[in-house]
C-alpha cells in the first residue's frame, strides 16, 4: 500500500521515497510462486549533523509531517470557529467592535507570522505570501466585527455550490445534493461476467502446510487436495517410506472423494459451484513422502497437475529429559541430557527454575554431526516443503542428546522442565503442565518431560576447644565426646542430616616425638546421627580429623583437626599430724593435718569426724589447690574423736577411695558465741531484743557481756550456767538508734577464762510507721472521668516495703503491699477509701486520723438537648421542626450540659423533592453551652439531622452512653409559573373579531395560588396588571378578549406567585414571556398543471403575503411544517409518496390559510442483474449462463444492456471494458431472464417504467425512438 487511506480533501501525502519490492502473482488464487531477489541495494549511512535549516523544527521522527499539517490546520479552524463566536456575541457597542478587532488582529498575526518558524513541509510561505495572507485576514476582521454588510453568506454559498455541489431542501425537510438522486447508482445494481475455464487443475498441499503424526493426540494428517475447474472421480496418491524409501500407491475411490466434498462443505470457503476452486482433505495415517500421482475427471481423462515440491509426513517431534541423578551438591555439574526426536533441524524451550524463579531458553539448529538437510537453507515460511528429491534418508526422524552442564551455585530445589520442540518442518509440539503432570503420575523411570535436582550444601568440621597443645585430659577407662564442630558452605550446620567422620588414631606411644602420626595410625569412621550428636573417645592418643561427609556430599575439614587425648595419673594422699594444746590448761584440743597429694590439682579431700558414744557422724571436705596443704581440727566439745579420710577428687578423677585415720582425745578450751545473729537486727521503740549464744568447754560457765549506746556501756554477768545454749534479752530500749551487744569473757570449770569478740548490732526505731492520703491539688477529693483509673497518693514512715489495709466504698477490706514511702493507691471506682492499718518491715504502724480517707467522685458525661422553640412536636428523641419555605433562613438552638467545648456530630439526611443528595456527615462546634445549627434549606424536601456523637473536653464519644437525637425539618419549594409555551406568539386573524385568546399556564406548588400578570401593548407607556386568585390546579388556561387587543403586538408577562403553604415567588424582567398579534391571511397556488412527479423532480408553489411564509404539508402520513424566505416554494422530490399542501402561513399572521394541493411523487425504477451482486461464472467452451433481470417500479418496463470485455476479475481496478453489444428489451413482468453464452461482462445501462425512466451517467438514451444512443 501506498501509505494511510486519504480523502480528496486532505493534505497531500509528504514526498517521499518508496522501495518497490518484487513481488509476481500466479494466475491461480491461494498459490505463490518465488520471484527472483533483486540485488540488494547499498546503504549509504547519513553523515550526522544537528539542527538543518531544511528539517522542521518538530523532527518527523517524533511528529511526522502530515501530522503536523493537520494539527496546523486544526489550530487555524479552531481560531476560525472562536471568531465566529466572537461575531455571533458581538453587541453594536462600538468600544467592543474595535476591542474585538483589535484582538482578532494581534491573533491572526501571531499565528500566520509564527507559523513558518515551525518550517512544516508545504507550510514555508514566503513573505509576500505571509503578508497577503494577513491582510486579508485583516480585512475579514473589519468587515466582522465592525458588521460590514457584505454578502459574505452569499459568496460562501456560491462556493460551497461550486465545491460540494447545490444542495436544496427535500420534501423531508433536509437537505439533498440533487446529483445524488438524480444519479442514483443503486438503481441498476449487478453484474453478469461470463468466463471461459481453460482446463481442470488440481494441486496437492497448495499452501505447502506442514504435517506431523504422533500415534495419540495426533492420529492422522489431512492433506489438503485443491481442485478447480474439474470434479475428480478418482485420483492416486505416491507415498515413499521415510526408512525403506519403498513406494505405495493409494487409490482414492469415487465414493471416498463424495465424503471428501461432504466433509469440506462444512468449511465455510467451500463453494458448490463447479467452477469454483474447492479445497478437499484426505486423511493418512502413515508417515512418508507424498506426491499427487493421477487425477480422472468425470469425462475419465486426466486432469493437469500443477508440479510443486514434495508433501512430507513425519512423525511429530518429542523430547525428553533423561534420567540422572537427582541429589547433588553445591558447586557440581547439573549433568543433565535432553534427548530430542525428530526430523532435523530440531529446536527445544526449556525452562530452568531455581528456587521458584524461572527463567526461559532454547536450543536451535540440533541435528547430528556431518548432517545435511535441504530444510536447513529454506525460508522458515516455505520449510515444510522441500525440492523434489527421491532420497528421504534427511526426512527421516533422529534422536540426538543434548548435554546441559552448568554449575550448581545456589542451593536448593533446580527443576529443568521442557517447554516446546519443534521439527525441520516447523511441526511444534507444546508440553502443558498436564502433561508433566500425566507423566509424572505414570511413574516412568526411563525419562520424563522434567527433571527435579535438589542442590545440597556440602558440610564442615573442625574441633573446638582441644589441640596437640590443649590436650584433652580423660581419666583412664572412661570415654570422652570428641569436640567436633559442624558447619556447611552455606549459613551455619545442616540440620537432621547425619554425618560421617572420617579420623586418623595414633597411640600415644606411637606418636611421633614431633607430635605427628607415624605409619602405625589407624583409619577410622564413624556416623552421627545429627550435628548435636559427637563421637565418643577413650584411648589416650593423637586423633586427626581426615574427612566429613553427608549422606549426600563431602565436605570440607578446617583447623584445628587435631585432638591429644591423654589419661593422668590417679590422685594420691600422704599425711602427717600435730597436735594442738591449750595455753591455759595444757590439755590438747585438736590436731594440725599436713595434706601432700600427688595429681593434677585442684583437689577435694572429703573426711569424717566419729566422736565416741556417739552414732552419727560430721562429714567435711577440704579443698587444696596445690600439691601440699594443711587442715586444723578442733572440735568444739571435749572426747574421743576419730577422724577418717574417706576420699581424694582432682581435676580428672573423682571420689578415689582412701583408708587413713587418726584418733586423738580432746579438752577444748571454753568458748561462747552468737548463733543464728543478723548483720543488724532491727527492733522496734520500747521492744526488748533477744539473743542465743552457745557455749563450748567444760561447764558450769560464767559469761560476762556488755550493752554499748551513745558512747555508754551497760556491763552485764551470768553465772553458774550449765546449759550449752542460753538466751540472753536485753530491757525496753526506749531510745531509738544502734544498740551494740558484745561478748565479754567466759569462764569454765577449771577457772581459765576466755576472751571473746563476737558481738551483734541492734536498730531500734526512732518512731513507729505511720500512714494517711496525700494531697492532690491541696485537697483529698478528686474528680475522674468515668471509667477511667486514678491513683490517690500515700505518705509512709517507715521501714518499707509497708502492708496497709483499707475500706472501699462498698465496705469491703482490702490489702495492699507497697515498697515507697509516697507510693499510690489506684482505683476505678467513685466513693470514698479510708485506710484502717499499717506495717512497715518490721514494726507495725498507726494511721494519721486526719489524713486516712479519701473521696473520689466522676465528671459528669456531656448531655445534648434540643430547645424547645419552633418544635412542632417531639415523637421520642425525634423532634419535629415548623416547616420553611426553599431559601429561607432558619435554625434551631442545640444546648450542651458538661465542659465547653462541645463537638457534636451529626449525619444529614434528605428526601428531596426532586433529585437525591448522599447523607453528609457535619460537626457542630460550640465554645458554650449553647450553640445555633443552620438549616439547610436550599433545596425542597425532608431533612433529618441526626446527632450520633457528642463529645466535651473531657470525654471521647461513647456510642454506649449516647443516644442518638434527630431533628427533621420539612422544606417547602417556592411555587413557580411559567407559560406552556414561552416565546411563543399568539396569532390571529383580523377578521376573526370574536372570541378570546387562550394561554396556557403551568403551575408548581399547593393549590390554591395566585397569580399576578402584566400585559403591554405596543405603544402604550403603561402596562395592565391582572390578578388572578383562587387557582385550584396546576394547568391554568389565562383567557384573553380579542375585543381588548387591537392591531400589533402585545407582550403578556408573569410577575408574582404564592401558595397555600405562604411561600411566594417574584418572578423578574427576564422570565420568557409571550406574545399576541393581530394579522391578515396568506395564499399559496401551484406552478405545474400536472399531478404526477418522479424522484427528483421540483415542485414549485407560488406565494402571496409578508414574507417568510410557514407551509404546511403532509408526506406520507406525516404533517410537516416548512419556511419559505420568498415569494416561491419549491421542494425536490427525494423519495415516493404522496405530497399535499394543508395551509399556508406569513409572518405577519399567525392565522393559517387551508387548502389541499395533492401531487403525486413516483419512485425512480429500479433493476437487479444477478440479484444485484457481481456474479462471477466460469464455463466451459459451449455453455450457457441464464441471466437473471428484476424490475422495480410499475410495469411495463424497458431496459437497455450490454455486453463489455472483462477486466481484472478480483474489482480492485474499476476499468470498463469495451462495449462488444447493445440490446434493447421489453418486460411487462417484474422479472425476466436471457440466457447468453458468449464471455463478457453484462450489465444494465438504462431502465424506464409507466412514470419515470433513469440512465447511468453519460449514457442518452432516447425512449421515442426507441434508440440507444451511448455515450462513454
């Protein structure tokens, strides 16, 4: 194509250069035959070079230049069209005439001098050109807005006439070019051509399709059979084996070509005439070489075959993943083959998807090595057909493997699944997940559509706290976890996977004096379950960790991997003894142990103490960190004592029995102290305390102690004690502070006295705990919000943490335990809280009487109300305002209970008269307690405005403690009054004196109403008012006298309305108003003496009156009403029926003039030449074709046709051929029928009925004389 379609009106196409391609047309359809390649043309490569004076400045490749011709254009006829709004707006004010000229100047100059900067193609005006063009815009503006009388409609018209043709107003009152009736192509539609075959063909795959069997989905290929001009009775079919290249002949019977055609005429391309090309199907089942050998027509002679290359069909291409396995690991080749079975060369898609991201490839041109195929060097359009060869061994189908190695980077899930394969001769066989997934349930070990590898992460080791140089120390006979760590390649251990360690043993004597294993070394292996899980060890030595696998994978040994195992030796004890006298008698009282051990320290040496007469026993342990130590034993009470060392633990070994004893009898020196003391006793002011003390040595006993306070010491004696645990309490201590109790002295039986150090600290309080409620804001009141949590302040004295109780408001006793001394109390509920008891740590407490309760109260909740003015009634929480009229200004006064501000949201709804409005949420704010909502009332109908939400400066909204409250308000519309016809003018004649003249009026509102209106006469200064009252409906007939109208015009105009509900409406000067005039009647009279008129026609009337004329007519049943300009009424005659004229009127009445001017308008014949188609038919030499002519119009009907040589069958070029024949014919029927045998092209010229006649353009034909004269 030449380029995008373009009306004649259009710009024309931008020069440029076209490349012809060669392209040659076979005479048979749907066959293309190669043409030879031109040689191909150099490309010169421009040299590059910015912005070119000649280029436009808008470059084409962003905005080619037809586009921006038309948006030019468009721009100018957008101006053009503002200018004209311009005139049609302009008052006679000469201050705007010149503003506006002044405007349109300044614009038009713009436009035209800045068009040619844009340098679009055929828009590069000179400037003479450009100054022309704008001074005649310049006077355009003058004579337009200065309205200049110039018969510019008329040189417009006279323009459009010489372009477009005159268009006249139609019967239908629209308006038609005359040519296009007058030449009404559709009356002689169709054309009989008449062709002569040459021979029958036929064609064996003419599109040279591409065929494929697979045995399943794909049973049978149907090779398609193109016939034409022939009907086969038998045809013969070669098939060469693709493998042997043995040949067979197949036979197609005359009933198997019957079912052929039957099963083609389904298709929609299938053509029952014999002549037409038809294409049949003939369904094989085997693969091989195909070649249409022999085609018998029904006269049992052979039709031409048309040579063209070979049918092939193969089997369909397949390709499958071969099995591998599928676990690998990180950083191995994928290894995968794809084995791929076809005709080559063959094409794969694959997909690849790692970790749920896929990703698309192909492999092109697979085919065995040293293959040479035709298809290889064939056009992909044309590679199902090859050149006429014998050998088929390159058609013949090859498994070829594909190898797709790739390293396995990441681990995880990796799925090769394939997509698509596709054959040398474009045979494509697309794989669907349901065919993975079919395969995938037949469980198929051979090969599959896709292959899944799980990628696995390869593991590590190293050991973790022991080294050659940090051996691990075991004791002998005992195993040991070997301190293994594992790891991965990836983030952290491989978790539920069992490994296998691989190690290297030497024995600790075998052990190189390097520290390396020698040849004695033992390999061995072990398997864990899990990472938590560690080999045991338990023969001293070397251990080297050699290797670690998974069940999957070998992974990697990192340092350190070398572990010494060692076993220490036993622990061992040897001890030495000394005994301990007392200075005073010289009798032992104990024994100084010397401890020397052998082993790897630290040691625990575990004894027991036996006293004589005595069962039970002291167990103790020492413990030595070194090699040697020493122990004293002094019991505290005199005996014989034996003291057995039972056990040894060192670092490696536990618990190793010994069997050591010494005896010694003992005479302790006396002793006292204090048992079970505290660091400091706290006691509480005038409490006494008390103390345990217990004595040791030989009784009775005599202790003496002292009390120290404020530097004075209170000495304190007891004698004759013969207990071995005493209590000794103090008096009232009624001074607070710290209170010192030491020991003194003791004094045994044998008079040797001790002295002793132990002593005790005592606290005492300075005064007793008290409590009572603090303060909050100077008072112990407090108000809360409801709901809400409060927390009243304590004040404690004391030693914390504290216990108090107390009393809410119900009565009820609580506990509660708190730690500061100005800590809270927290509650929820309103009432008042006393405090009734306090302890702090130590001593219990009073509670402060003026300070122990605490009263708690609620703000109140904010509360809205509606006052009570303007409320007609109250049905509930909905009140009822009095209603207002549309416009009026109205409100209602909200009032608020609580703290300001308020916020009160409400929703506002409305039923409108007329329309619908969606509910709209509003707020309402108020500083005080009183606030005035607005009322809607711009508009007719009911509005309910419904409070949902209330909230003060203190509360949120609560649904739950808030109860909706609705105000509805009925707004009533304003009435209104219009005339039923506004603008209109009220016409009569001057003869019809009597009656009155009826104006009809429309009314909204509630009846009754009244109405006031002013009436004008022409020429008079003052109008006259009438009112009308009492108006009981909405249509109003306003009745006017003829007597009090005279000659001219009066204006009639509405002024004022009101309603039943008190609503009014002052309607103003600019309300449409009517008019009333006073005129004679016009005439009308026929031009033509003859009733009868064809299509296309003019029917003319004259006229008489004051011009414009309204006429009235009736066409075909419906009444119209035209405006005749002159004194001449003319109408074209644009289809059958039948015209009358019913009444004329003029302007300067509206009465109107009956009459019934009837004229007949005749429909223009018609004739229908092969049911108006072009018909195409191709016989043979001999033959005959019946040709069909059907009439339209009234009968009898003459014709002329002729016979023209044939042009180009397919329409594309219009050319007529040249006239061979004229004949002349006469039918009194609708229809009739010629036969002809001669090749041509038949068509109808002229036509002719009872009324009218019509002849294609440029053809005379003179009816009287029955002679055809044309003309071409």
């Amino acid at each position: 194509m030449d380029g995008t379609p373009r009306l004649r009106s259009a710009f024309p196409a931008t020069p440029q250069t076209t490349r012809r391609t060669g392209q040659a047309r076979s005479g048979s359809p749907g066959i293309q035959r190669p043409s030879e390649r031109l040689p191909d043309i150099p490309i010169v490569t421009p040299s590059i070079r910015t912005s070119p004076p000649d280029e436009p400045l808008i470059p084409e490749h962003v905005i080619d230049a037809p586009s921006q011709r038309l948006y030019a254009f468009t721009l100018y006829c957008a101006l053009f069209a503002w200018k004209v709004y311009d005139f049609n707006m302009l008052n006679d004010t000469e201050e705007q005439s010149l503003w506006l000229f002044m405007k349109w100047i300044a614009i038009d100059g713009t436009f035209l001098f800045g068009l040619p900067n844009f340098r679009i193609p055929w828009l590069e005006w000179s400037s003479a050109t450009m100054t022309l063009l704008f001074l005649g815009h310049a006077v355009l503006d003058g004579m337009m807005m200065f309205r200049i009388g110039i018969p510019i409609a008329a040189a417009f018209g006279a323009v459009n006439r010489s372009v477009w043709g005159a268009y006249e107003l139609a019967v239908n009152e629209h308006k038609v070019n005359p040519k296009n009736i007058e030449f009404n192509e559709s009356l002689i539609l169709g054309r009989q051509i008449i062709h002569i075959l040459p021979e029958g063909s036929a064609v064996l795959n003419p599109e040279r399709d591409s065929f494929c069997i697979d045995g399943m989905s794909r049973m049978e290929a149907r090779l398609p059979i193109t016939i034409n001009s022939t009907n086969p009775i038998a045809m013969d079919l070669l098939r060469v084996d693709l493998e042997t290249q043995a040949n067979e002949t197949i036979h197609i019977s005359k009933s198997q070509i019957k079912t052929m055609h039957r099963e083609a005429s389904r298709l929609i391309s299938y053509s029952d005439k014999i002549n037409e090309p038809k294409t049949l199907y003939y369904p094989v089942k085997k693969p091989g070489l195909y070649v249409l050998a022999k085609v018998i027509d029904e006269s049992n002679l052979e039709v031409a075959r048309k040579r063209m290359a070979h049918t092939v069909v193969v089997p369909c291409p397949k390709a499958n993943v071969l099995p591998a396995s599928s676990d690998r690991c990180r950083g191995e080749l994928s290894s995968v083959d794809i084995e791929v079975t076809g005709t080559p060369p063959m094409r794969v898609k694959y997909r690849k998807m790692v970790n749920q991201q896929p990703m698309d490839a192909t492999f092109e041109s697979i085919q065995p090595e040293d293959f040479v195929s035709p298809l290889a060097s064939v056009d992909r359009q044309s590679a199902v057909t090859v050149p006429a060869r014998v050998d088929t061994a390159w058609a013949r189908p090859q498994k070829v493997r594909v190898p797709l190695s790739e390293s396995l980077a990441t681990s995880g899930r990796w799925v090769y699944s394939i997509s698509e394969v596709q054959d040398g001769f474009g045979n494509t066989v697309t794989y669907t997940d349901r065919d993975h997934d079919a395969q995938e349930r037949q469980g198929s070990k051979s090969s599959h559509l896709h292959q899944v590898i799980s990628v696995h992460e390869r593991p590590t080791i190293n050991l973790r706290g022991c080294t050659p140089q940090n051996p691990l120390k075991v004791a002998k006979g005992q195993a040991e976890q070997l301190p293994v760590q594992f790891g991965s390649t990836g983030r952290g251990e491989i978790a539920d996977t069992p490994y296998h360690i691989e190690y290297m043993f030497s024995r600790q004597k075998d052990v190189s004096a390097s520290g390396e294993h020698t040849t004695a070394a033992q390999q061995k292996r072990e398997t864990v379950k899990s990472s938590r899980q560690k080999p045991l060890i338990q023969e001293a030595g070397l251990y080297t960790i050699t290797g670690v696998s998974t069940d999957f994978c070998r992974g990697d040994v990192l340092e350190p991997a070398s572990c010494l195992l060692t076993n220490p030796p036993e622990p061992k004890l040897s001890i030495s003894q000394e005994e301990i006298f007392d200075k005073c008698a010289g009798s032992p009282i104990g024994l100084r142990v010397d401890l020397d051990l052998l082993g790897t320290p630290p040691f625990d040496v575990h004894y027991q103490i036996h006293r004589s007469n005595e069962r039970a026993h002291q167990d103790f342990h020492e413990s030595v960190n070194g090699l040697r130590g020493q122990m004293e034993l002094t019991p505290a009470q005199a005996g014989e004592y034996e003291y057995i060392f039972k056990s040894v633990s060192d670092a490696v070994y536990k618990n190793r029995p010994l069997d050591m004893k010494l005896k010694q009898s003992v005479k302790p020196a006396a002793s006292a102290r204090l048992i079970n003391k505290d660091p400091r006793k706290v006691s509480c002011i005038d409490d006494s305390a008390s103390f345990d003390v217990a004595l040791q040595g030989e009784g009775p006993f005599s202790i003496e102690y002292e009390i120290v306070h404020n530097g004075k010491r209170n000495k304190f004696t007891r004698e004759k004690i013969s207990e071995n645990v005493i209590k000794i309490e103090t008096d009232s201590l009624r001074d607070g502070g710290e209170y010192t109790l030491a020991l003194v002295s003791v004094t045994d039986r044998m008079g040797c006295k001790e002295f002793l150090k132990d002593e005790a600290k005592i606290q005492v309080r300075h005064q007793k705990p008290k409590v009572g409620f603090g303060h909050i804001e100077g008072k112990r009141k407090v108000d809360m919000l409801e709901g809400n949590k409060v927390q009243l302040p304590l004040r404690l004295a004391g030693e914390g943490p504290w216990s108090i109780s107390y009393l809410d408001q119900t009565g009820k006793t609580h506990s509660l335990k708190v730690h500061q001394p100005n800590d809270r109390l927290t509650v929820e509920q309103e009432g008042v809280y006393k405090l009734t008891d306090v302890m702090d740590a130590y001593c219990p407490g009073q509670v402060d009487e003026p300070a122990k309760q605490f009263e708690v109260s609620w703000i109140p909740r904010p509360e809205l109300r509606i006052s009570q003015a303007d409320i007609v009634r109250q049905d509930g929480n909905k009140f009822i305002k009095n209603e207002v009229c549309e416009g009026e200004e109205d409100a209602v006064e909200v009032l608020f209970k609580g703290t300001s501000p308020f916020f009160a949201q409400y929703t506002l709804s409305s039923k409108l008269d007329h329309g619908t409005v969606a509910p709209r949420n509003k707020e309402l704010r108020a500083a005080v307690n009183v606030a005035s909502m607005r009322m809607d009332t711009s508009q007719a109908g009911t509005y309910d405005y419904t409070f949902k939400e209330l909230k003060d400066n203190n509360y949120n909204p609560d649904p739950r403690r808030f109860t909706p409250v609705t105000v509805q308000q009925k707004v009533n519309a304003r009435p209104s009054v219009a005339f039923a016809n506004p603008g209109k003018t009220y016409s009569y004649c001057s003869v019809e004196s009597d009656g009155e003249e009826v104006i009809p009026i429309i009314l909204h509102g509630a009846p009754p109403f009244n109405v006031e209106v002013e009436i004008k006469h022409h020429g008079t200064a003052r109008p006259e008012t009438v009112s009308l009252t009492d108006i009981q409906s909405l249509k109003h007939e306003l009745r006017i006298p003829h007597s009090r109208l005279h000659l001219g015009k009066s204006a009639v105009s509405l002024r004022r309305v009101s309603d039943s509900r008190g609503c009014s409406r002052l309607l103003d000067s600019t309300t449409p108003r009517v008019m009333i005039a006073v005129h004679d009647a016009p005439t009308i009279s026929p031009l033509e003496n003859h009733a009868d008129f064809c299509v296309g026609d003019r029917i003319n009337f004259a006229l008489s009156g004051v011009a414009p004329f309204n006429v009235f007519y009736e066409f075909e049943g419906a009444h119209r009403k035209a405006t005749a300009t002159g004194t001449t009424f003319r109408r074209l005659a644009e289809k059958p029926g039948t015209f009358t004229v019913t009444g004329v009127q003029d302007s300067a009445s509206q009465c109107k003039a009956s009459t019934s001017l009837v004229r007949h308008i005749h429909g223009m014949p018609s004739v229908r030449v092969s049911q108006g188609r072009d018909s195409y038919v191709d016989i043979h030499e001999g033959g005959e074709v019946e040709i069909l002519f059907e009439f339209g119009g009234v009968p009898p009907f003459e014709f002329t046709y002729t016979r023209s040589s044939n042009t180009d069958k397919s329409g594309k070029h219009h050319r007529k051929g040249v006239v061979l024949d004229m004949r002349h014919e006469v039918s009194d029927e609708y229809s009739m029928r010629v036969r002809a045998h001669e090749e041509g092209t038949y068509e109808v010229v002229a036509i002719r009925d009872r009324y009218c006649s019509y002849a294609k353009p440029g053809v005379n034909v003179n009816w009287k004389e029955a002679q055809r004269k044309l003309g071409y």
